[in-house]
C-alpha cells in the first residue's frame, strides 16, 4: 500500500532499536522506500549495515560528511519524503527536536521537513513520565506530530510500566492510516455493521449464518485509511478488527438495531454489510430444550427490518447503502431493495458465483444506484470496498 511513498526512518539510541530494523522490513514489504537515518548513539545497538541489507539503500548517521555532496543530501531527502517516524525516539531527541535543534544528520533532516511527522518514544518509565518530557512531547503535537503512545510492560532496565516501543506492526499500521491513501473522507463519519447476528434459543443454541464479517471490516478499514471516523458495529466475528476504528459489538438482530438506530444521526454514510437475522425465535426458552422423539418445531417471529428503518429515519444529506446476498433474479431483486428500503445504493452479489460466496477474501458484486449500475468484476474485497467508498463520496458530494 506504499507503493512509490518514501518513508524516513529515525533511529535513536535506545534498546528498542533492533525493532526498527523490524518496521523497516515492513515498510518495504509495503513496497515503500525507506530511508534510515541513525543517531550516532543507535549505531552502538545496531549497525548501519542491517538498515543497508533491508532497505537496498545507505544508511546515513554523519551530517559532516567529507563528500559535499553529503553535506546537503539532508534537504534533498526532505524534499523527497512523505512521511517522517522516529522509533525509537529517546527522551533527548524529543527535546532537540521540540525545540528545533538541529545537530546532527537526523535533527537537521527533520527539521527540513514539511510532510507528516510520527514520533514513537522509547525510555524508562520516571523519563517518559518526568514532566519536562510530557512538555516537550505537548510541544511536537502543536507542532502537528503525531506521538504514538508507548506500550506498558517490563523494560531493558528492569522496571515496569510505559515506555516500551509499540511492535513494528503496530507502528506500520500508524503509517498506513497517514500516507497510504488519500484522505478524501477526512472530516467524514461512517458507519458500517458487519458479520452474522445469533439469536437465541435456549443458553446453549442459536440460530445464525455463514457471514464471517470480511465485507464489513474491509469497509470499515479502507474508510479509516481514507481519513474518515469509523465505528463498526459487528457480529460475533473471528478475525481481528482493523485499527484506530470503533468497534461495537453485538450478539442478536436487536442489539445491532439498538447501536445502529442510536448513532444513526451521528453517520455521513452508513453500509450496512451484515447479514443480520431476518428471523428470531418467538420465545427464548430458559432452560436447555431436551431432545425428544419426532420433529421439533421452532416459532419464529421477524427481527425489526433496520435497513428499512434507516431509510425511513434519514437525516438530509446522508448516504445509506446496504447489501444484498441472493441466489436468484440477484438484479431485480435488488432493486426492488432500493425503493423499498428508501436507501442510495445496493452491492448485490450472487452466492453461487465463484469468490462471492462467504468467508472468502473476494468478492464479485454489482453496485446498484438510482442512476445506473456498475459490475465490479471478481476483485479483493478490500479493492470492493474502495470501489464503494468512492460511489458512496460521488453521492455526497452532488
């Protein structure tokens, strides 16, 4: 997703800095150009080459370099870079750089640069939390970084508490959200449901689908790297939720209506990808059903239709989209959906086309406006979910 961004790497002299050699090797795998700058005092815990051997690039520690060339490289790496991180960074690199000094190849380099700025402390805890350093770190917010709260845990030196470097997925992930794309929906809230819903029998079974939740999540992470505030309401699910997104979880038809109706006001866009429950058990029995000989038969009641109350709720100038899983007459009954549902835009798919299906990481669906229709073809359901993203923005902005 770092496909032609350049990305600086800062590494200071801390323990913590053979994790960045780590984050290196993600950002490249990201396709990204890393560029790695080291403090004099980093090279006594790792050594230029291992960044070198990573990244296919030098490593560069000394601003006096005898080569004149080297001496100005600093403000022409600046110019070139998209994005800044320092990780670690020691308490005294915080300081040099809240207060613009500038002494060495990565204070000077950073000091030249205009683009997005992420800092990742990394000490013991009493310097983390000693007051001067708090300071400085409320200095670089004003200044526009972003600092990345340490982890909590046991430290090189024996104590325990805050101070330790975020894993290198952690802070890959941090970098994602600010340079791998765009941020046309920054300012925006989306809203987005995603998995099965269960509802309950007895205490030991309930009645749910094959929906895995992929769909939802997938929205939920390409509107976050596009800027926007998310909340996801979801679905008992197996698979990890995307970062920096509010997660709400529910179990039955009723709790999802119950946290969607509620924050529906709050919503720009609102997809609901879930397949929630058309039907719930008319009584929900306390004890476990014993089995018995002969058939069993189930009442059932309909769970509230929320897609139709959405439409039927909506606040001017907000976009609803749902979905909807079919296994025949797949277009025309989905546009049935939209007129009924009073909604903008349906992503009907067809179960029993091959990489539509549930559970799988693709998708083949056709988007359903009331201007048109596009046929997406068979596609990641990240690279879907972008595609919905982007007829949900030309939607807002008519």
């Amino acid at each position: 997703m770092l496909t032609e961004k350049t990305v600086l790497l800062g590494v200071t002299g801390g323990i913590a800095a053979y994790k960045a050699a780590a984050l290196a090797s993600a950002l490249v795998k990201q396709h990204a150009n890393v560029e790695v700058i080291m403090t004099a005092h980093a090279t006594e815990f790792i050594t230029p080459l291992t960044f070198e051997q990573l990244t296919g690039n030098r490593c560069m520690v000394d601003t006096f370099d005898r080569n004149f060339a080297h001496q100005v490289e600093h403000i022409a790496l600046a110019d070139r870079t998209d994005l800044v991180i320092v990780a670690p960074a020691t308490a005294n690199v915080c300081a040099k750089l809240a207060h613009g000094l500038a002494d060495d190849m990565l204070t000077t380099t950073v000091l030249a640069c205009p683009c997005p700025k992420l800092l990742a402390p990394a000490m013991n805890t009493k310097m983390f939390e000693n007051p001067v350093t708090q300071d400085n770190l409320d200095v670089l917010r004003r200044y526009g970084w972003e600092v990345i709260a340490p982890a909590s845990g046991r430290l090189a030196c024996g104590a325990v508490g805050s101070g330790k470097l975020p894993e290198p997925d952690q802070l890959l992930q941090h970098i994602l959200r600010a340079i791998a794309l765009p941020h046309d929906l920054a300012g925006k809230h989306v809203l987005v449901t995603a998995g099965p819903t269960q509802e309950a029998l007895d205490p030991v079974r309930y009645l749910t689908n094959h929906s895995t939740g992929k769909m939802g999540y997938a929205i939920a992470k390409m509107a976050m790297l596009r800027g926007a505030e998310v909340v996801l309401v979801s679905g008992p699910a197996s698979i990890a939720p995307p970062p920096f997104v509010e997660v709400v979880k529910i179990t039955s038809a009723q709790d999802m209506f119950e946290a969607v109706s509620a924050r529906q006001d709050w919503a720009d866009f609102i997809v609901k990808a879930a397949a929630v429950a058309d039907y719930t058990p008319a009584e929900y029995v306390e004890d476990k059903l014993k089995k018995k000989d002969g058939d069993l038969s189930i009442p059932l009641k309909r769970t509230q239709d929320i897609l139709k109350y959405l439409g039927e709720h909506r606040r001017p100038g907000q976009v609803l989209c749902g979905f909807s899983m079919e296994t025949q007459n797949m277009l025309e009954n989905s546009r049935a959906k939209l007129e009924k549902k009073h909604v903008d835009m349906i992503c009907a798919n067809n179960l029993k086309v091959a990489g539509a299906g549930f559970g799988t990481d693709t998708n083949v669906m056709t988007v359903i406006t009331r201007t048109g229709e596009e046929e997406l073809p068979l596609m990641s359901k990240e690279d879907a979910a972008g595609r919905i993203l982007d007829l949900a923005l030309a939607l807002m902005e008519r």
